[in-house]
C-alpha cells in the first residue's frame, strides 16, 4: 500500500502546535476539497478537528478560538478529542500554558463539511526555534464489519526510516513504505490483539524490526496508529522514545469517534 499523498507546509517557529494546525486546515480547504464526499460533518454545518502534538520536546500550550479555551496544557503524546469548529473567519491565541506567554495570534478561516486529523511533528530546540511540519488528513474510513476494524499509520517520528507495519506471526502487511509525515491507507484487519511490528521499508517487506507494540482492535471501529518519538534515543534531541499512540477515528458511515485511547 503506497502512503497517500500529503500536504505539509514547513515553518520557522516557536511551539506553535494547535495554531499551525488549525492554520493548516484552513490552508489545506482547497488542497482537500476533491475528498468532501469522504470526510465528515457533524450535522450543523461545522467541520470536525482533533490535533495531534508529536512534536519532541516542544512545551504544553493552552489554544482559544474566539477568546474561548477549547484545548488546555496540550502536551506531547496527546491526541486531542474531535472538536466542532463553525465555518468562517476564528481568531486563534496560543498560550504557553505554564507562563501564560502569547505566542501565536492570528485569524483563520474554517471549511464546513469536513473531518480532519492534524498532526505537528518536528524537533524543538532548547531557545523553542522549531521546524514544525503540520500535516493534515483526512480521516475517511468507512465503518467496517462487526467483526472487522480498519486501521492505518501515519508516520511521526523525526528519525525513523520509511517503514512497513506487519503482523508478528502472519507476516500480513497492515502499512507500507510509509515514509516521515505520510498515511497509510486504511486496512482491514479481524478485531483482536495483535502484535504490530513496524520495520525499516523493504520491497518485500521483511525488514529490520524497529518496535513491536501489542494492540487490541474491536470490531466495527477505525483506528490511526501514530508512530512518534525517537527511534534512536542516544541521538535525541528529547527524552521521547519511540512510540505507537492509538487513536479511534470517525467513520464515514457512522460519523462517530473518539480519542486516544
């Protein structure tokens, strides 16, 4: 499965994080607007938006649309809940959420119609110049089987190859050559606990095991697996080993979903 194409936008910045990533859906409307049929609305014209803080070291901010707080003390690892944001013109303050510190103000215009996961990758130095990669997908699986779940990786991690995912003990490939910032598309696997090992891209898929991570999947539910953090720690810039967050995504079909698990 070749990973599905991506639009990313690099910036010079401090932190950033949910600001460069609600920033991103808006610039992505038009890049996104041939996947309307897949995406999602949640009924009252709004778009629907969870983001993702994969970036390694950068600080927790505190994001508000409109003067509102709608996200606290995001920290890294965190995969926020989906949120409704209305359609139009939104300010949007991020905030240093132990210094109270505006680093980000700025407005923003929203799309209707459309479900989106945002992910802010990159390495943040100590003096908070960071190169953040925000990276918008759309999440548009469809409901699976009772007995089935659907899956996909998106590739977060600053130093990791590209990879395959595969099954321990079945060899099933469930992610292929997904390479720093990209998706796999989404498979369909049988609910159940699995062994995922997540290996260095090869043509037939049998390369150096990176990580493996157990993972349940229940049935009739759409997950992204997030691959974050450092694969080779003595060279890291964070203390962020390499990790596997499991996240529950809406499905086309039920227009439902939730978090990180």
């Amino acid at each position: 499965m070749p990973s599905d194409s991506r639009r990313s936008t690099r910036t010079a910045v401090g932190l950033l994080l949910v600001a460069l990533l609600v920033t991103s859906v808006a610039a992505a409307g038009v890049a996104l607007a041939a996947s309307t049929a897949a995406a999602q609305t949640d009924g009252d014209g709004n778009a629907t938006v969870r983001a993702v803080h994969a970036s390694p070291g950068a600080p927790a901010i505190d994001v508000a649309i409109d003067g509102e707080t709608v996200l606290e003390g995001v920290s890294y690892g965190t995969v926020s809940e989906y949120l409704n944001v209305s359609q139009g013109n939104h300010s949007v303050t991020v905030t240093l959420s132990d210094v109270g510190v505006v680093v980000y103000e700025d407005e923003i215009d929203v799309e209707s119609g459309r479900t989106y996961t945002v992910a802010a990758a990159g390495e943040v130095t100590d003096d908070l110049a960071a190169s953040v990669d925000p990276t918008v997908l759309v999440d548009d699986a469809s409901e699976p089987a009772d007995d089935e779940a659907a899956v996909r990786l998106v590739h977060l991690s600053p130093d990791a190859p590209a990879v395959d995912v595969t099954v321990q003990g079945t060899g099933d490939v469930v992610g292929e050559n997904v390479t720093y910032g990209g998706a796999s598309a989404y498979t369909t696997v049988p609910a159940g606990d699995y062994t995922l090992e997540v290996r260095r891209a090869t043509a037939s898929n049998d390369g150096e095991v990176l990580a493996t991570f157990d993972v349940t999947v229940e049935g009739g539910t759409a997950y992204t697996g997030f691959a974050v953090g450092y694969v080779d720690e003595g060279n890291a810039t964070a203390d962020a080993p390499f990790d596997l967050l499991v996240a529950t995504d809406r499905t086309a079909d039920s227009g439902t979903g939730t978090s990180d698990d």
